[in-house]
C-alpha cells in the first residue's frame, strides 16, 4: 500500500481541482492489477480535514488514520468495493470504479447530493473534476442510504471515463 501522507496540492487550492497525477503521487490510485481484478474505492481526499467517517463505515478495515486530521490511507487488497463508505464521505470524495466487465464500459458509482436522483436505466452525462461534460453513461443502480440519506448512483460508463468521471447531470 503506498502511503498517502503528503501535504495537500497548493494547485488544488489554487483551482479547486484535482489533478489525477497528484492522485496518483498521493497512492489513491490502485495498481493497474487490482484495478482489472475488480471494484475498488478511488479516495479523492487531499485536506487534512478533521473527518473520519470513512475508517469507521469500511467494514473491512481498508482505511485506516493514525489521526483525524490525516488523510485517509486505503488497502486495496482489502477493499472490496462494497460502497459503504461512498454513501456516508461528507467530501463526496469517494468513487468505486470497476474495470472488470468484458468490453469496452466499465462500472462507476458515486454520491449525488442533489434531491432528485436519476432513474434505473436513464442515461446522464458525465462531467469531469472541472464540471465539464465527458460524455453519456447508462444508470444501473441508485439507492439512497438509511443514516446519510445521500443518493449512491451506479453508472455503466465507458472504460476511458472511469478515473476522470467525477459527477453526473441529470437531463431533466
Ligand atoms: S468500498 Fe467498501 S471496502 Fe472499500 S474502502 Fe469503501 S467501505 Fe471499505
Ligand atoms: S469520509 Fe470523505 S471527506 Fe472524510 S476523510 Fe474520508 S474521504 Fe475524506
């Protein structure tokens, strides 16, 4: 597991977004291995933030902190893509993304915070970490969860979106 404890992007502060070779540097980014393997949690957290929801909605201890304020570092031989942590990440800032399906889309879930989630099988756009719009994806799956009442939204993307896919617009 590469370690992310590194001090926080000024470029992110600057912009407001992310770059994903920071991502990378960060050791958010599975290797390519697991990544085929099947789904796996994309952390896009840089604050140190005093949150740590996530170590405590993993059921498979794959996030641990040593404190509060550090950022949370993710075992992804222990993840297992459940989820469970997108629904409840105050930051939004967590993504399940799946290069496992034969062919050429690949599965994304994410938070949507808005109150009118899209429908099973309706088609959305995608956008970037800029807002701006990538291209369509088909959703599979939306479920609101019990504690955090966010909307946790499951999308049949193209493999090409899947790392730069960061939300959804609803074409209504
Ligand atoms: S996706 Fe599931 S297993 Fe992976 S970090 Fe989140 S809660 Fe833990
Ligand atoms: S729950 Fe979300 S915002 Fe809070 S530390 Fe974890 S990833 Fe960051």
């Amino acid at each position: 597991m590469d370690n992310p404890d590194a001090s926080t992007d000024s470029e992110v502060k600057v912009t407001g977004v992310l770059n994903p070779d920071k991502l990378k540097e960060l050791g958010y980014i599975p290797s390519k291995q697991r990544l085929l393997k099947g789904p796996v949690a994309i952390f896009e957290c840089v604050e140190p933030i005093p949150c740590n929801v996530c170590v405590f909605s993993c059921p498979f201890k794959a996030v641990v902190m040593d404190k509060i304020t550090d950022m949370p570092k993710v075992d992804f031989n222990k993840c297992t893509g459940c989820g469970l942590c997108v629904a409840q990440c105050p930051g939004q800032a967590i993504f399940i993304v799946d290069y496992s399906p034969k062919g050429e889309t690949g599965v994304l879930t994410l938070q949507y915070d808005l109150t009118q989630p899209p429908d099973k099988g309706e088609e959305v756009i995608l956008l970037d970490r800029k807002g701006e719009e990538l291209g369509k994806g088909r959703v599979l799956k939306v479920y609101k969860h019990k504690r955090s009442e966010a909307f946790v939204v499951t999308i049949e993307v193209s493999k090409e979106f899947l790392m730069n896919a960061r939300a959804i617009k609803v074409r209504r």
